[in-house]
C-alpha cells in the first residue's frame, strides 16, 4: 500500500472542548475524508456545531444519546466511502502535527502492518504515558494500541469486524487490538511521532511511606474497566500470554486504588466486585452507565436495551 492511500478519519467526542476543532483542522489536509460523531446528549451544546462541514470532506454526527464508544467508532465507519483505504482513530483531544498520518501511512507500504500508531504522549507532564515505554525503539511492534491514533487498513478493519458496543468504553480499543494480532497482521508504533492524549486527573498519595500516583474516575469507569478487562483476558489471554499476564497485574492494582484511594470507597468497591461479577457471566449492568447514556448491543441479528 503506498503512502498516498486514500485515508479517512473518524474523531468521537463527548462534550468536546475547543480542542476538537483544531483536531478536525490538524486532519483535513491529510484525510480525504473526516467524520465527527459527538455523543453529546441532544439539548447540550457541544463545540460540533462549529464544525465546518461539507457534504464531501466533512460530516458531523450528533446520534443524540451516548451508547459509548464503540457505538460511535462504528457508526462512523459505516458512513465511510467505499474507496477509502485506511482509517485513522482519533479522540477529541487528540490534535496531531500536520506530518503524522502520511508518516504513520508510510508504515502501510510493508503488506505485514495492518495497524501503525504514534506514541500517546502526556502533555502535562511532557512525557510518553506508557509505563514501559522507554524499553522500546522508535519503531517497534506492539501487542496493543489505543484507538485514539490507530492507522488502520480499511480491508483489516472489515475482517476483524467491528467494535465490542457491549463494552461501551473501556479495553474497547485493546480488545479490538488483540483480534487484530489474531488476523497475524502486525501493529506498528512509531515513537518518533507523538499523539497528545490525556490520561484523566492524576493525583499523589501517601502510603507506607511511599507516594503513589493515581489516576482518579468515577465509579462506573471502575466497572467498565474491571469487567471489560477480565472479559478481554479470559476470551484473548491464551493468544497473547505476556499481554494478559501484563493486564491481570495491572487490573489488580486498579482494583485496590479505586479501593483504597478514592473518595467514596464504598462506591468503588461496589463497583469494582460488580465488574468482577459480570466478567464472569458477560453480562453487564445498565446501572453503570453515565446519566444518559444508552447501551444497544446487538445480538443475533436483534438489538436490546
């Protein structure tokens, strides 16, 4: 695939700042396509509205109701062109340099990279967010990508199918990554590019006499993280051994911050065993959905609330 593919690129937001147009502006040059979904609720403003759309280039989606993230990756996927030939994911505070995605499309010339990615980068603190990141060279091959910056080759997109909506949020884009890796199509990231991203509200504390960062949400992110996390784990773990050990680790340190470290613990911890709970029976419970929102997940061909 040469670098002068036709690329398309589908921006989610949720009462976007100011920062979603100067996402939409930071792509247009280089996509020939850029579609907006913003989940935020009829009756709100959202700075969508101030898009300047076309019928041709530029498309703005208001569904009117939240129903997550994945609803929206793949309602923006479907009003995609069928000569588009790459996708490119983007969140709505995700404002690239004007170089990245012809770079990451260079990637796409070897037929064995089926996703290329810049590394996700803490503008606050200037610093890559990956903990490990410093074990990896400026272009290597990973097992999992965020979906915000994610290069992706239109024909992968429709083999692996589409986004997990009964996730809503949360290992959505890791989920997706690991299906991915199952097709033998490999993902890419090129450190050498970065993608602005925020990691949410990050706070210090003392414990043992040792300071501990956490990265703090509300209870129903909790939820969404555990259960996702545990569903992803057992459904993937067995093709991606290191990543799920990486990932079970992980998960029980979130599970014992949100328990000990946020404000109202006993929230947390309802939501944490909750998670926990429907992981094992892959149900999920509406009660954790954020106010407004809707989640429709298809199943068999049907749709249930």
């Amino acid at each position: 695939m040469a670098a002068s593919v036709r690329i398309a690129a589908v921006v989610t937001a949720y009462h976007p700042d100011e920062r979603l147009l100067a996402v939409v502006d930071s792509v247009r040059g280089s996509c020939a396509e850029v579609v907006v979904v913003d989940n935020t609720p009829d009756g709100a403003d959202s700075t969508a509205d101030r898009i300047a759309a076309d019928t041709k280039t530029v498309t703005v989606l208001r569904p009117g109701v939240n129903r997550g993230l994945s609803h929206a990756l793949n309602l923006g996927v479907s009003r995609l062109s069928r000569d588009i030939e790459a996708v490119v994911f983007l969140d709505q505070d995700s404002v690239l340099e004007p170089d990245v995605v012809p770079r990451l499309a260079e990637h796409l010339t070897d037929e064995t990279i089926g996703v290329a990615t810049p590394a996700p980068w803490d503008t606050v603190h200037e610093r890559f967010y990956e903990t490990f990141s410093g074990r990896h060279g400026d272009v290597a091959d990973r097992a999992i990508s965020i979906t915000s910056g994610m290069l992706i080759r239109r024909s992968l997109l429709e083999r692996v199918g589409e986004f997990r909506e009964d996730f809503f949020v949360d290992y959505a884009d890791l989920e997706y990554s690991l299906r991915v890796r199952r097709t033998g199509a490999r993902i890419v990231q090129d450190k050498r590019l970065k993608l602005p991203h925020s990691i949410g509200e990050r706070r210090t504390h003392r414990f043992l006499g040792m300071r501990v960062a956490v990265t703090h949400k509300a209870p129903w992110r909790d939820y969404w993280q555990i259960r996702n996390g545990l569903i992803t784990i057992r459904e993937q773990g067995r093709f991606s051994p290191a990543w799920a050990v990486t990932a079970a680790l992980y998960l029980g340190r979130a599970a014992v911050q949100a328990v000990m470290f946020e404000d109202d613990r006993s929230a947390h911890a309802r939501a944490v065993l909750h998670g926990v709970r429907d992981a094992a029976t892959r149900k999920y419970s509406l009660r954790y959905l954020p106010s407004g929102a809707e989640l429709t997940v298809r199943t068999d061909g049907k749709e249930r609330r």
